[in-house]
C-alpha cells in the first residue's frame, strides 16, 4: 500500500546537490509529492524535507539511494507521528459581504490575513497537509484567486507523542 | 609549501594515489594537463577513441582490483566517455575520468566544445565534480578516489576547466584529505542478523549460494570457498561471479540465469534457502519474478542497501561487505553434511550432459561453443575479456574460470565494443598475464581501430574473434520469438585476417576443429598482438534459454542428439 513518507535530510550547501536528489526520484521513479530546500542551522548545510508516496519498503530504498549521494550528510525516514508542516498563502474573492465569513472561517484554522483589498484578501494557514487542504476546500466556494504551498518542512519530535496530541 | 599549476596538482595527485597508467585523448581544452603530463611520472596510452579509453580504464580495474583513470577533452571527447561510464557503473568499476572543461569565464556560453559533462555523466557516475579552480583540485582528486574505492566502487568524473588547469595554487597533500568519508562507515552485521542467518541455515536441507561480484570486490573468495565448504552449500554464480569461486570445485553448479545451465536453475527453483552473495537478482538471473525460487527463504547479503527487496523480496538483508558478514558466519557455523541434496543435484547434472554440445558430433561443422571449449582447454591460465552476446555466454559456459578476475565483461550494460579495448586496459594492468579477446563479429567491428593502440603499445594480446555472420544474440531472438523474420541482424564483416595484417598483426584464419589448436599455438609464439578468426557454424543458438518474463525452469533446451539426427538440423 502507498502512502505518504517524510524524509528528512541534510545537505551540503553546494551547486548541483538538488540535481542530484531531483535525477535520483526521477530515474528510480519515486513520486515526489513536495521537496522543500532551505538553509539549515549548522553553517555549510541545507535542510530538505521530501514527502514521497510510496511502500514502506519504497521509501526505506528512496532512504538507502540517498544515503549513497556523496553530498547527503544524513537521512531520516520520519514516523507518522512526527511534526510536518506545510505554508500556504490563498488570495480568495472576497467583497464586504462575504468577509465575516471567511475571517470566521480563518480563525477556524488560525490562518492570517496579510493583505486585504476591497474584493479579495489573502490568508496565510500552516499546519500539516491534512489541515491545509482542509483549509483550500472550504475557501474554494467563495473563489480561490490564487493559491501558493510550500510543501512540507518536518522535523522530529523528540519524545513520543502527548496520547492526546498537539493540535497542527 | 610549493605553488603548483592546477596541471601539475592533477598528476601529482593521480601518482600519489598509486596511478601508473592513463588512457586518453588529448584535445584543446585539456591542453595545459598534458603538457605537465611530460614531467609526470605516469605512461599515457594514447587511443583511437575515448570511449575505448573508458573501456580500458575499466579493464585495467578489474584486472588489477585498482582504480582505471581516463582522461578526455572536453565537448565531444566528453560525450565519448558515456558509454564506458555507464559500462563501469553498472557493474561497479573504480574508474576517476578526467575532462578538459572550457574556461570557467566561458560556462553556460555553449564556447567551442562546451557541453555540461557533469549534468550528463550525473545519473551514470558515483559523483562527479566541476572544478573550476585550482586550489580545489587537491581536495576533489582525493575525494574522487576515496569515492570510487570505496563501499560499492563505481565511477568518479572530475571535469576541470582549463584556467583551473592553468593557475597556481598550494598544494598541501595532507590538508586535501577526504573528509566526507566518515559519513559512510562500513557497515557491520548485527549479532541479531547473523543469529538469525545461522538458525534459517541450520534449518535449511537444500540450500544454495548466490555468488556475484561482490565477492571478488570485498576480497572474500576464501572465506566464502570455507563457508560452503563447512556447510556443504552448493554455489552459483552470476555472469560476473564468474571466477569469484573456482569453477571446478564439486561445490560449483555454474552460471545461473536465462542461460545458465538447466541443473543450476532447476536447483535454484527447489532450494529451500537462497544465500545471495554481493548479486542483486537482476532480471537476467531471476527470470519470471512471482515464479522466482518458490520454496526458497532467501538471505541477502550486500554493501549497497539499496539492493535490497529492490526485484525480489528478502527474508533476511545484511548490510555489510561479503568478507566480514561470511566471516562471522562461519566463526558460529557447525560444519554439516547434505548427501541428500548432493545426489538430488547430481542427478539433476546428469540428464543434461547427453544434451550437451560437448557430446555432439561436429560433421565438419565449426561450433562456436567448440571453439571456447578447445580455447579454455589450450589456455586454461588465461584471463579472457569478451564482448557482448552469444560468444559472451557460450564462453561463461564452456571457460572453466577457476581464479578470481580472470573472466572480464561488460555484464550489466551488454556493452557490445567493449572486449578490445578492456583487454587492453587489462594487459597493461598484468603485463605478464596472457590476455585473450573473445568477441564476435559485429562487437568488435565497434572498437576494432583499438587494434592500433594495441600494436603502438606493443601489447601481446591474444584476440579470437568469433564470425558467425550474423549478430547472433539478435538473430537468435529473432528465430524464437520473431518467425525467424532476420531484420538487420546479418552483418558483413571485413576479411579480419587482412584487416590485423593492415594494423601490424600475426593473423590465422580457421574454418574447422582440426586447425584450432596449432593456430592457438601459432598465435600464442607471436610476441606482439596476434588474432585468430574462427568461421563458425552461422545459426547455432545458445541453449538453454530461459525466453525474458518466463520462470527459471521454462528454459527452451537444446535438442538431445537423437532428435537432431532423425531431423537432419545437425548436418548443416
């Protein structure tokens, strides 16, 4: 069964590293589901998250294939209950009349506004993917104008989970 | 601290790591690095095309168990470079390429012979580098080679542009050490996975090794050899585990795969325990994978963990290299006896021998299969290097290779062109081993301008090519599977006795069994390179064939000499 993996990995900050992990899903055929590159917090390296949607087995060999890239400095399969969290930022039409609703609807999802103009305004909503498709479906009926996602950026957690959970 | 051009830096540090040997092509934009080649103290073999260059670094490596070092211009002497790239990472060859690059002012213009050699050579390299100044070269040489030695070896390319040729920087030897190494420690089997191996071959009553080229990288015939001896564990082996174990050992069952020998495939699919060996069940040992050794639990040991459950799903992976892994097993293993699968095996062996070519009556024919057979008799010392198709299988059929490396070819690529000019590289890297070529007709017309390097090198190559007439392998296939409908598969070939003469060779020509041993003897007095063409029956076929997508033991069989003699297809 396929499902989605979140994988961890540190990067040396050097050109042509991304190539290297872009060609390598391309050639093995993992389906990249979003990548995220930024800079990570020890000096020379960057941080990229992957989600892929593949078997456990799959995502263990996406895992092994990483680790062979001479400028991976370390991989980590995440588990399911680890932290992933993805950025949008939704333009929706949106007049005076309808805006009581959809800042209701905003504060449900403790998204932001960041702009606002007389027919449309923008939300920014993080959370995990889950929540932020959540998010897009109940903005679409009052029209989305535009949309932009981040795809994840993920970190584990250090202790097992809280049996009742953080909220996203 | 001396100040060296970056051309200087590059030799230095290619002598340091042990490199005696180079293969190359000299071209503008490596210009500045050959001209310091001339103070180095490392022997250019200057070729007819790099992609023969490739090939002989490969050869080299694997004859020696060193690093092969290629060294091209930039643009087209690049782009040539890509097929003995692939050749060698498919089959895990330590090779460091080196490239010209045009100068770094001019990357990403399209100048004159500019072509974006890393972005091309990156799916089909371990790593590759663009260097482009020369303070960085020290640094990335040395990596390149820890790279391509280390864990699963493979090949490195290292593209550097011509200022970085031409500037001076420091060079410190020492403060260039790889430092990314200790990312990638070998890794060592857990006592957990080495119990549990132990009890699934205590278990085991008909067990079988899988022996692949792992076994000759990671250094472990003899632990290996020991092991299946203290366990009593038959063995098989894939193309280029070949040699890993001695053939003739009453352990070895031969080749496995879709024209590996019946019994070996037949014992494969009644196995109840595989224990792979540095292979990775590529489709051409496993056939039909949902038919694939069904009662067997398999046990898969390799360096690479990405080999793992990649075609065939695993009972039990160990990561680690063969040698440690083997060693701690057979540190716990109490030695066992099994007469039963012995005889089961045994007699398995015997239904096949009647349909042997060996026990055919040659009518005056020329078989192929004869030839090797009478060759490996004649030379049995001999490392071969074959190309790629039918004389490529009957020749892991009928050469008996009983020591380690002496059986080189292009396995996972099928790299037609390739026995030349790796037969090269591999003379070079053994200068008092006899080197013999085994290629057919249409592969070594690919390469066959390599003759010229070989007699400029004065090398004592021994070439026997194979002339069916045909491209056999495909006319084979078009036989079975295609109605026989012969698309592009007849080839016309030069008079090969002529063309060697061209070159400066001692050629013999043989049309029939009686002549090939005094023209092996003729061939073997010359003291530079010699060939021999050997006319050969022109539609034999390889048997038996396990036909791609069918189960190991569907294999189409060669007919028992009964049949052929009431049909006539023997006379003719």
């Amino acid at each position: 069964m396929t499902e989605s993996h979140c994988i961890l990995a540190l990067l040396d900050d050097e050109p042509g590293v991304l190539d290297r992990v872009a060609a390598l899903c391309r050639r093995r055929a993992f389906n990249i589901q979003s990548l995220t590159v930024s800079p990570a917090s020890e000096p020379g390296a960057s941080r990229m998250t992957l989600v892929v949607e593949a078997t456990e087995i799959g995502a263990r060999r996406v895992v092994a294939h990483l680790e062979k890239l001479v400028n991976v400095q370390s991989v980590d399969l995440l588990q399911s209950g680890d932290l992933a969290r993805d950025l949008c930022l939704a333009r929706v039409a949106c007049g005076p009349a309808a805006r009581p609703a959809v800042l209701q609807l905003a504060e449900v999802f403790r998204a932001r506004v960041v702009d606002l103009a007389a027919d449309s305004l923008v939300l920014e909503c993080t959370g995990n993917r889950t929540k932020v498709d959540r998010f897009i479906e109940v903005l679409r009926p009052y029209g989305l104008l535009d949309l932009g996602r981040s795809g994840a950026v993920a970190m584990a957690r250090n202790s097992e989970p809280l049996a009742l959970g953080i909220p996203a | 601290m001396p100040e060296l051009t970056g051309a200087q830096i590059l030799w230095e540090c290619l002598a340091r790591e042990g490199v005696d040997t180079v293969f190359g092509y000299p071209g503008g934009a490596i210009l500045p690095a050959y001209d310091a080649l001339v103070d180095a103290p490392i022997h250019h073999v200057l070729v007819r095309h790099e992609q023969g260059a490739c090939h002989m670094a490969d050869g080299y490596a694997r004859a020696s168990g060193r690093v092969g070092v290629v060294v091209a211009t930039s643009g087209p002497g690049a782009t040539n470079l890509v097929t003995g790239l692939a050749t060698a990472m498919l089959d895990s060859t330590p090779l460091v390429a080196i490239t010209g690059q045009v100068g770094s002012g001019l990357l990403g213009t399209d100048a004159f012979q500019e072509v974006d050699v890393t972005g091309v050579t990156l799916p089909i390299t371990k790593h590759n580098y663009l260097v482009t100044r020369a303070e960085d070269l020290a640094g990335v040489l040395r990596e390149a080679f820890a790279v391509a030695r280390g864990g699963r070896p493979g090949p490195v390319l290292v593209d550097i542009t011509k200022d970085a040729q031409q500037a001076r920087a420091a060079f410190d030897w020492d403060a260039a050490a790889p430092k990314r190494q200790h990312r990638r420690p070998t890794p060592q089997a857990s006592i957990a996975d080495l119990d549990q191996a132990l009890a699934m071959l205590a278990q085991a009553e008909r067990p079988v090794i899988l022996a692949g080229h792992g076994i000759t990288l990671g250094g472990a015939r003899d632990v290996v050899q020991r092991f299946a001896e203290s366990q009593d564990i038959p063995y098989a082996c894939t193309l280029l585990g070949l040699g890993a174990l001695p053939a003739t050992h009453e352990l070895a069952l031969g080749m496995m795969g879709m024209h590996g020998e019946a019994w070996v495939n037949q014992a494969i699919q009644e196995a109840d325990l595989l224990l792979a060996l540095g292979m990775r069940f590529d489709d051409r040992v496993t056939g039909k994978l949902s038919s694939y050794a069904p009662k067997a639990k398999k046990i898969h040991v390799d360096i690479d963990r990405s080999e793992f459950n990649k075609n065939v799903s695993v009972d039990l992976a160990i990561h680690g290299d063969v040698q440690s892994v083997v060693e701690g097993l057979l540190a716990q293993a109490t030695p066992r006896e099994r007469p039963d699968w012995r005889a089961r095996l045994r007699a398995l062996r015997g239904d096949a021998s009647v349909r042997d070519i060996q026990s055919l009556p040659d009518h005056g024919v020329l078989y192929a299969a004869h030839v090797i057979h009478d060759l490996w008799r004649l030379c049995p010392e001999a490392t071969v290097v074959t190309d790629v198709g039918q004389h490529q299988m009957w020749e892991a059929q009928y050469w008996r290779h009983e020591g380690e490396r002496s059986l080189i070819t292009s396995g996972g690529l099928g790299t037609m062109g390739f026995a030349l000019p790796a037969a090269l590289g591999a003379q070079k890297a053994r200068p008092d081993q006899e080197v013999w070529v085994v290629a057919g007709d249409g592969g070594f017309q690919m390469t066959s301008c390599e003759l010229m390097t070989a007699v400029q090198e004065g090398l004592p190559l021994r070439i026997a090519v194979i002339n069916n007439g045909f491209l056999g392998m495909v006319r084979q296939w078009q036989e079975f599977f295609y109605e026989r409908r012969y698309a592009a598969s007849p080839i016309q070939s030069p008079d090969f006795v002529k063309l060697a003469e061209a070159y400066g060779l001692t050629a013999f020509r043989v049309d029939s069994r009686g002549q090939i041993a005094e023209a092996v003897a003729k061939a073997r007095a010359v003291t530079g390179p010699s060939l021999i063409e050997f006319r050969v029956q022109q539609e034999d076929s390889v048997f038996p064939m396990v036909p791609a997508g069918a189960a190991l033991d569907e294999m189409i069989r060669r007919p028992a000499p009964s049949v052929l003699a009431e049909t006539g297809a023997d006379t003719a």
